[in-house]
C-alpha cells in the first residue's frame, strides 16, 4: 500500500515536472524573435569586433588565437544571461498576472516547482549555446576538448544562474526589480570574470580579486571544456559551481516551501 | 456532530496580518459532501481569506482545516487534490490558447497528457467553450473567462469545489447557465461551497449558509432555517383597478405606491390567503404580486447590521 503511495506519488510528480517543463519551453519558444535570435545576434557583434576587427591587432591569447581564447567564454556569457533572464522573467511574469496560483494551488511538490522552472532555464539557456556556438563557427575552429566537462559545466552553470534568477523572482514586486540584478551584479561580473582576458594578465591584487567572482569558474572550466585551457584548477572549479548550485537551490527551495513573496 | 461525512471542517481558524489586522477570529465551519454551501458576507468580512487557507495561498496564522478528514497540515497536496478552486480574480496566463491552459492544469494535477486531453475537450463542451478551445485566452469575453476558470478548476475531477464570487460581472444570460451547470454538478455528487454578493444567486442553488461579517461566523444553518427566521416579508400588489381606499388589513403594514400599487409588509405568522380574502371582499382585484426585496438579502442586512 505504501509502496502503491510512493509510486503515485513519484509519478504524480513527474508528470507535473513535464508540464512545467513544457509550459515554459513553449512560452520561451512561442516569443522566439524576443528570447533566441537577440543573443546570438549580440553575441554575433562581439565575434565581429574580436576577429576581424580587434582580434588580429591584440594577437594570441595563452596559445590561441584571440578569437578562439574569447570564444568560450561569449558562449558561456549567452547561457548565464539567457538562462537567468529566462526564469526571472518567466516566474516574476507568473507571479505578476497571478497565473503562479495555478501551481500554488495544485499539489505539485515545492521541488518539482524549483525543478520545473529550473530545467525550462536550462533548455533556453542550451539552447542560446548552441546557437551562439554555430556563429562562433563562422569566426573560429572549435574542437571540444573535454565533452564531459564542456556537458557539465553548461548543465550546472546554468541550472545555478537559473535558480538565480528565480531567487530574484521570488523577491522581485515591481518589474524594476528583475532588472537590477542583471544590471548592476550579473553583467559586471560576467565582463570581469574572464570572458575577453586570462586572469594571469592582472597585477597581483585585481587577480586576487578576480578569484571572488564565481562567473570566472565557469567561463574557466567551460573554457578547459573547449579548448583544453583554464586559468584556475578545473577540479575547483567544478566544486565550486557545484557548492553555489547545492547552496542556492536549497535556498530557494526554503523561500518557495515559506511561500515569500508568494503567499500572504 | 451529524452522520455525514464532511467535506471541510473548519475549526478556530484564525488569520493575523502581521500581528496586527485580524482578518479571521476563531471561526468554526462544517460543509457536508454533497452539499451545496453558500458563504456569505459583506466586502472584507474574510471570505476570500478562508479560501485562499484552504487552496493554501494565504498561511494561516493557527486552527484547523480538514479536507474530507484530511488536516492539510499533515497531508496538504493529498487535501489539495481534492479541491477546485474558482478564484474571484482572474489568474490564468492571458498568452495560452483555452486548451492549453486546461492541459497544464491537469498536469499539475499528475494527469497523464493524453487523458489531460480527453478531459480538457469533455470539460470545454461542458461549460460550453469548445469552439473557443484554440483561442487566446486574453480574447475571451467575462463570461468566457469565467467559465474557463470554472472548466480548469474542474479538469481534475474535484470532491470539493470552491466558487468565489463566479458569476460577477456576467450578464443574466450567462449568470443562469451557470446555475443550470453547478446544480447538475451538484446533484452529481460534487460539492460546492460559493461565496456570491447576489443573494437571490444563494437563495436559489445552496441548502446552507454561513455568514461571516468582521472575521466572525454570524449565522451558520440551513438556507430554509434561516428564511424562516424573517419576522415579515414586504410584497408589492398591482391591481386591476384605481384602488380608492385600502380595507383595514390585520397584522401588516400597507404603503400605497400610487393609485394601483401598493406594499404590504406581512408578519410571517399571517397567511396571505386572508389577505386575499380581505382585499377580494373589498372588490380589490389583485392583478400581480412578487417580494420586494430578496428575502435573503433582507436577512443578511439585518444580521450584519445587529453585528456592527
């Protein structure tokens, strides 16, 4: 009988999962002009200026090509935005025009919500790579040098900016507030995580520094992921996204079970 | 306690914003399965927050609430899936077609997506919006987007189904379908607990009343119990011809309107065939009759009133 509960259970639970799942990938899907084809256009510009225009005057870049040593790090930018802004945007909208009831007041376990809104991130996120890949391509040769590192780290990163972006969601009570964070936290760190440099160019202290910014462990790890090379430990940086993704999605999975921001 | 099995079961439920504004104070509730509940009150007295308890948007703040034996303290997404919820605001996603907003409501419930489906078209043709499946939710009339509320609250086959206030800002037309619709759902088997502000609405679909004013539960008991509780009825009389003047009439009170109609307030112990008798004896031909005001609606301004 228990076991007939928990299975129920587990399979009630997968099948709100899906819907979840599929309700945010056509919401994304359906504003595709708006959600898809502006990063790989943005980021189209910055493979533009760095190749033909910049990349040949700066030179080679720890080995490579300047072009193909910022590659990397423009994709993983794509994913970090675009999976953050996927969920802020998608969670605050629900709670604006009151449809988050619709889950609210559904049975669906507060970790299938974290789940749900989490894996529709991921999948715009992905998606947003794969696609700013395909430009970089036009610019550059990409080989990947590690598929289970480039997987993993584009998997956690971002599910962790996701769950970033919920965070922001949940506390969010004005559309101004879903702004602020991407503006003055999330886009200075992505520049200043090592996107365009190696960190082994700074002086000593902004190195230092540097090594506070969790966006350099990505762009890092994905980075040894395609090309074989990273400023910092891969194993560290792995733990390290791994740590921030544990410890956020406890976190939101606590304000979601307390209802903040959700219920009164 | 009675041998019914209960529906919901409210006991001492209380709500404190912020420490400070108590919006609900100890009420006590019972709903049998099968009925046909009406919650009533004026705008503020707590309806909406002992809804949004029971469909778990507002915490409460202590006190009980079981749904058919189930404490949703223990077991809410177990209670949760017993209810259906109609909510007085709209709250679906205004981008999403009819259908799709029903599917994923059915989703959330664990219903598998070719069942979801089967369901979403038998709801839709129920509530009469299956021409309009494919639709963009935000182009539907009031109406519409009440009825497609009312199709996705219903999609998981509910025990429990909560209206508050559906049929505001609908014209009649629409207003009477939808009595015609929850009566045979009713009479189904599901139970319905409605919180409305149009008296004659309560009066003629639900079999109990509470009345909640000020967080309080005023009166809680049968519709028929409670109608009887009106000392007088006032009606109004047409007559065929002028009427010079009235006969003396026992135990009422007359008002004369103009010279063919004319109210009559009348003690609930007299009967109106006396009247009859007397106005007939007095060569007055009564050409129509009907209430005055809703008899409810009389009751319920006396009972929110005695409680100010």
């Amino acid at each position: 009988m228990s076991n007939n509960n928990s299975e129920n259970s587990n399979n009630h639970a997968v099948i709100a999962l899906q819907a979840i799942v599929r309700k945010e990938v056509t919401r994304f899907s359906r504003i595709w002009m708006q959600t898809i084809i502006p990063p790989a256009i943005t980021m189209g510009l910055y493979f533009v200026l760095f190749s033909t225009l910049l990349g040949s005057r700066i030179g080679q870049m720890a080995g490579f090509d300047y072009i193909q040593y910022i590659a990397p790090g423009i994709i993983m930018m794509a994913i970090i935005t675009n999976s953050y802004s996927n969920v802020v945007s998608s969670f605050f909208g629900a709670k604006f025009q009151r449809h988050i009831e619709e889950i609210l007041v559904s049975p669906v376990p507060n970790y299938v919500i974290l789940l749900g809104y989490v894996s529709g991130g991921i999948c715009r996120g992905v998606i947003v790579g794969i696609l700013v890949t395909l430009v970089a391509l036009f610019f550059t040769d990409l080989t990947i040098h590690s598929y289970s590192v480039t997987f993993i780290v584009v998997i956690l990163t971002s599910a962790l900016f996701s769950i970033c972006g919920l965070i922001n969601a949940i506390f969010a009570q004005k559309f101004d507030d879903i702004s602020i964070v991407p503006t003055f936290v999330l886009t200075p760190l992505t520049y200043l995580g090592g996107v365009f440099y190696s960190i082994d160019l700074l002086p000593e202290v902004w190195r230092q520094i540097s090594l506070f910014n969790p966006v350099l462990y990505m762009v890092n790890a994905f980075r040894y992921g395609i090309l074989g090379h990273s400023d910092i430990q891969v194993n560290y940086a792995l733990t390290m996204i791994c740590v921030f993704t544990v410890l956020l999605a406890f976190i939101s999975h606590e304000l979601l079970k307390r209802g903040i921001g959700l219920k009164t | 306690m009675n041998n019914h099995t209960l529906a919901l079961e409210i006991t001492n439920l209380t709500k404190t914003y912020r420490g400070k504004v108590t919006a609900l104070s100890k009420i006590k509730l019972h709903v049998n399965e099968g009925d046909f509940f009406a919650l009533l009150g004026p705008n503020g007295a707590g309806k909406s927050t002992v809804i949004g308890i029971i469909s778990s948007l507002v915490k409460k703040t202590e006190g009980q609430i079981k749904i058919f034996g189930i404490d949703i303290d223990d077991n809410f997404e177990r209670a949760k899936s017993l209810i259906g919820i109609v909510p007085q605001e709209i709250n679906f996603n205004q981008f999403e077609t009819v259908s799709e907003i029903i599917i994923n409501q059915a989703g959330y419930f664990g219903i598998d997506r070719e069942t979801a489906k089967a369901r979403t078209n038998d709801v839709l043709k129920q509530t009469q919006l299956w021409d309009k499946r494919d639709e963009v939710s935000r182009n539907l009339s009031g109406g519409m987007k009440r009825r497609l509320m009312i199709s996705r609250a219903l999609v998981h086959k509910p025990k429990l189904l909560i209206l508050d206030e559906p049929t505001a800002g609908v014209d009649i037309e629409v207003r009477r379908s939808m009595w015609e619709f929850l009566s045979k759902l009713n009479a189904s088997g599901t139970t319905i607990i409605l919180t409305t502000h149009y008296l004659e609405e309560a009066e003629r679909l639900c079999r109990n009343i509470a009345i909640i004013d000020d967080g309080e539960i005023v009166e809680n008991t049968s519709m028929q119990a409670l109608l009887q509780k009106l000392r007088n009825e006032t009606f109004v009389f047409e007559c065929a011809t002028e009427v010079k003047k009235m006969p003396n009439l026992p135990g009422t009170e007359v008002k004369q309107l103009d010279s063919r109609r004319f109210e009559i307030a009348i003690d609930n112990d007299r009967n109106l065939n006396q009247i009859f008798k007397i106005l007939s004896d007095s060569g007055i031909q009564v050409e129509s009759m009907r209430n005055k005001n809703n008899r409810l609606e009389e009751l319920f301004l006396n009972l929110v009133n005695s409680n100010e």
